[in-house]
C-alpha cells in the first residue's frame, strides 16, 4: 500500500477523464455523438490491452462465466456516455461536471432499491440534501422561458442529457457491484470498451458521419487514448489505496473543469452552480466516509464472531 501514490494515480485519472471531456466539447459540432463515442471507445482499446499485456492479464479479460452481466452494464454504461457526450455540446465543461456528481448519490438509491442493500438514516439525509444541491445547479438552465416554451433551450437540453447520464452512470456501477463477483477488472474494462465501440460504430448505418481531416483525427485518436489512461490510472490507484481515501479526490474534476473550461472556452459556471456543486460534492463525501465506516463496523463484527465448528 502506497496512499500518496493511489492519491497521485487518482487526481491524475481525474485530469486524463477532464481532458478527454474537453476535447470531446471542442469538436462536439463537428462530429455526431455516435461518432465520438466510437473513436472515444475503440482508441481507449490501445493502452488498455497493452496495459492487460504487462500485467499478463490479457488472456483472462478475454475470459467471462456472464455475458448477460456485461451486456446489461455495456449497454447502460454506453447510453451514459451517449447522454455525456450530448451534454458536451450544450453545457459549459464545469457545469456538466458538476451534474455529474449526482451519479454517487443516485448510486446509494439504486444500491437500496436494487441490490437490496441497507441504508439507514445518515445516507438518506446526505442524498437528500445533494439532491437539493443538484436542484440549486439546475436554476441556471432551466430559465424561465424553458418553462414556458418547453425544454428545447440549449442549456435545458444539455442539463437533462447530463442527468440521463449521471443516472445511466450510477446504473453502470451497479451493474459493476454484481460483476466483480466473478468477473475481474480487466474482464469488466475490456468488454465495456469493446461493446461501446461496437455500439458507437454501429451509428454508421444513420449517416451522418463525417470524415475528419488529418487534424480533427489525431484530436479524435488522443481523446480515445486519454480515455483508455484515465481508466488505467483509475484502476491502479485503487491497487496503492484504500477505496474510502481516493474516492474523494474524484472531485479534483471540478478544478480541472474550472481551469480548462477558463481557458480553453472561456467560460465560468454560475454562482448557482458553484453552491449547488459545493452541496452534492459535501454530500458525495459523508456519504463515501459513512462508506468506510459502515465497513470498519463489519470487518469488526467479523473479526469478533466466534469461528464455527468444523
């Protein structure tokens, strides 16, 4: 166990998975979201399978007991980042960050409703609560001329594809809960990578592609392998540390949002969306420290059980 270094692997996950959002934002009116999902998923292949390579971990991410699992987690998984990418297009960089944060709280939800688990008072009135700070980053785009003429307004668009998304997220971790049970992590990356850009060039067959210059697809060929190394660094810095002290680092993506929506785009979210981010992210963390403490309590319980009879 390296803490520093699971820390340092996280934050620079966090950076790659920012940067690939970025370049995502700068060609979104370039290229279909089908499209970008493609190149975003089937580059992301490359430092992944080498990576399973030196980790002597390709044969067996080539190995599954349930195709059913990896199905229903590709496909949830691909529509979140159809959804995100959509966002992309109509959102600042931190606003769709920030909405994003609702997924770990959509997570304790689906985990109760789902997989049936327990959650007690502390974690609902801390998902209560980031709920509230989700409704307060919403204000902004939805004005008060969406409500009148509808919901085509640009930003509301961007603000509910961005909720589909954090909501197809949270699914895709739960459907990740079920599989590690048998599956391992390269299993789970590799299938997720290849059905999502089976699923991205399967958009083909609508049409409206378009061919990018040499250019736009080296700027296609980068957001797919920053992709594949945000995954990498995000798995390997949970190899060096405890789960409950790199998650929180998670919500470095605000900082990088802020510094390259500035000065990439030259936006800045508002005010609103700044003290609703703050509230979810507040939220985000009780809930991942009820977590860990929920997990001390049961390793105690464990170690304290009388051993059975054999």
């Amino acid at each position: 166990m390296s803490p520093l270094l699971g820390i340092s692997l996280k934050v620079l996950s966090a950076l790659s998975f920012t940067l690939m959002s970025a370049g995502i934002k700068y060609v979104s009116t370039r290229f279909p979201t089908g499209e970008l999902v493609f190149f975003r998923s089937a580059f992301a292949l490359l430092p992944l399978i080498a990576w399973l390579a030196t980790q002597d971990a390709l044969v067996d991410s080539l190995r599954t007991r349930n195709v059913l699992g990896h199905l229903k987690r590709g496909v949830i998984g691909s529509t979140g980042m159809f959804c995100g990418f959509t966002a992309l297009g109509y959102l600042p960089l931190p606003d769709t960050i920030a909405i994003g944060y609702t997924a770990p709280l959509l997570v304790v939800v689906l985990a109760a409703v789902i997989l049936k688990e327990v959650v007690r008072f502390y974690r609902w009135t801390a998902v209560g609560i980031g709920f509230a700070g989700v409704l307060i980053m919403l204000v902004p785009h939805f004005s008060e001329s969406a409500l009148v003429n509808g919901f085509g307004t640009g930003p509301a668009i961007g603000a509910l594809f961005s909720l589909a998304g954090a909501f197809c997220a949270a699914g895709a971790t739960i459907e990740v809960r079920k599989l590690i049970g048998t599956e391992k992590t390269g299993a789970i990356v590799f299938y997720f990578s290849m059905l999502t850009t089976l699923l991205g060039l399967s958009t083909i067959l609508i049409g409206n592609w378009s061919a990018p210059t040499l250019a736009e697809f080296g700027l296609l060929v980068v957001i797919g392998i920053l992709g594949g190394i945000g995954q990498i660094l995000l798995t390997q810095s949970y190899r060096f540390a405890d789960a409950s002290l790199v998650a929180p680092f998670e919500y470095t993506t605000m900082i990088w949002a802020l510094v390259i929506g500035w000065f990439a785009f030259g936006e800045l979210p508002a005010a609103t969306v700044l003290i609703g981010a703050a509230i979810v992210i507040t939220s985000g963390l009780f809930v991942i420290w009820r977590e860990h403490q929920l997990g001390l309590e049961r390793k105690r319980a464990r170690e304290a059980a009388p051993p059975r009879a054999t």
